[in-house]
C-alpha cells in the first residue's frame, strides 16, 4: 500500500520510520531530508516541500527534537540509516548543527545544504559561534525561559517580537501564526559543542539572508567559506526564514546540490 505514495509525495518522518518498505521509488533522484531549526517546526518548509515533490523528489521533513545536539542528530542518524539511495540533507538554523553530527552507517549521504543555518566546527557551539560574530539580537527577543525538571529551561521567542526578529520579510499576520507554532528549544542545546563537522568529507551549498537578525550574514559568510561551498547564495533582504520568504531559491539550491556528481 506504501507503494502508492511514495515517488513525489511529501513523507513524514513518522510513516518512514514505522514502515520497512523505505526507497520503493524506481527513479533516480536522491531523498531530500529537511531539518528544522530552533522556533520554528516542519511546517517551515511548506513551500520548498510543494517545488521539490512537483520535481518528483522523495521528502522527508523531520520533526527535530531541538533537545540537544547528540540527541537530536542521533535521532536523526535513525531515520536517514533506514533511506535507500542517495541522500540530500537539507538543515535550517540549528538543524545545521544536526545534520553536521550524524553519522549514518549504511545511507548514501551525497550532499549538504545549509540553510541560514550553523556548519559548526568541532568543539563550536550555536553559542560560541554567536559569540563570536556578534550582531545578532535573538537573546534580546526571548521570552521569559520555561522551567523543566532537572534545571533545564525551554527558550520560547516573544510572540510580540517575533515579526521583527524571526521573519521580518514575511506577512505579520503569517508571522503571527509561525510565531504560535514556534518549537522551543533547550537553553543546553545551543551550548553543546559538535563533536563532528561532516561538511569536511561532505560537498555543502549554503543561503542565507542578508537580514538575518538571528544569525548575522558575516557568520554564515565565514561558515560558508570555511567548508569550501560548492554554492553559496545570500538574498538581499531576507530573514532568517528565508525558505519560507524565497522557497524557490531554496528549493533551487537543493536542486543543485542533489543533481551534483
């Protein structure tokens, strides 16, 4: 039965990891694998999803757990061990670091696309990184953290600041309901260091925005060029959405990067 939705359709990481029948499609084309970032969820990628599934492209957009950098990358290792063929990774934000720390043992991983997203080195974190090219203004936009169990803390962006910090380029009455639907993720997980930088034996494209109020354009320049991008891409005026603001020239470096030899 699985047969008959798969090839363009949109998967979810859910109806993959509970079926075994995983790369029943006859063509060629490599699975596209989305991750998504802090403050935002699967829905992010909407709009890339609908232009790469009218190319025929096999999709998976991961629900990423956004609770730690091992976890959350491990979780992810799951999943993309049970894809036949090739492999397109596809990270925004903190996903980057995720897709940047797994370590598939039997997926054809063939190409990494960072989408205004951190491509930690070994031992960086989203926060030394932050640190370290300074201009963003996330932490000023955060609303007060939750209180877990344990000492953790939930980090939530302030609804009312949400627009101007997250997706000024968007529609504020769509950035309204993004910002109700925004995952939150541990205070840790933008601490833990990478333990692992794949985009040194992997090929990566990158885009991102100019306007980028999260992680600043000269951070995502330098991570860019640090990993020797086949393709790098920075839309003038876009935000740290830019999937949502610009999905065809997301979904059009994806496309180079999964019809690269």
């Amino acid at each position: 039965m699985l047969n008959k939705f798969i090839g363009p359709a949109v998967l979810s990481a859910a109806a993959l990891l509970g079926s075994t029948a995983v790369g029943l499609a006859d063509d060629q084309k490599p699975t596209i694998v989305l991750v998504h970032g802090a403050f935002a969820g699967t829905s992010s990628w909407d709009k890339v999803d609908a232009l790469l599934a009218a190319k025929g492209y096999k999709i998976i957009s991961l629900a990423n757990p956004l609770r730690g950098v091992a976890a959350d990358s491990a979780y992810a290792t799951q999943l993309i061990d049970q894809i036949d063929g090739p492999v397109v990774l596809v990270g925004h934000s903190y996903g980057g670091e995720v897709i940047s720390n797994v370590q598939p043992k039997k997926a054809d991983v063939k190409a990494l696309v960072y989408v205004a997203a951190f491509s930690p080195e070994v031992g960086e974190s989203a926060g030394s990184l932050s640190d370290r090219f300074p201009g963003g203004t996330l932490g000023q936009a955060l609303a007060k953290p939750v209180e877990l169990s344990g000492g953790e803390k939930d980090l939530y962006i302030d609804h009312a600041k949400f627009h101007d910090q997250f997706a000024k380029d968007v529609p504020e009455e769509q950035a309204k309901i993004m910002a109700i639907g925004q995952r939150p993720i541990a205070a840790s997980a933008l601490a833990e260091p990478a333990k692992q930088a794949l985009w040194k034996t992997i090929p990566s494209w990158h885009i991102y925005g100019s306007a980028d109020r999260n992680i600043t354009a000269e951070a995502m320049k330098f991570m860019a060029e640090r990993a020797k991008s086949k393709e790098t891409v920075e839309v003038e005026g876009a935000s740290h959405v830019v999937m949502v603001s610009n999905p065809e020239k997301v979904a059009k470096l994806i496309e180079d990067a999964a019809e690269s030899k």
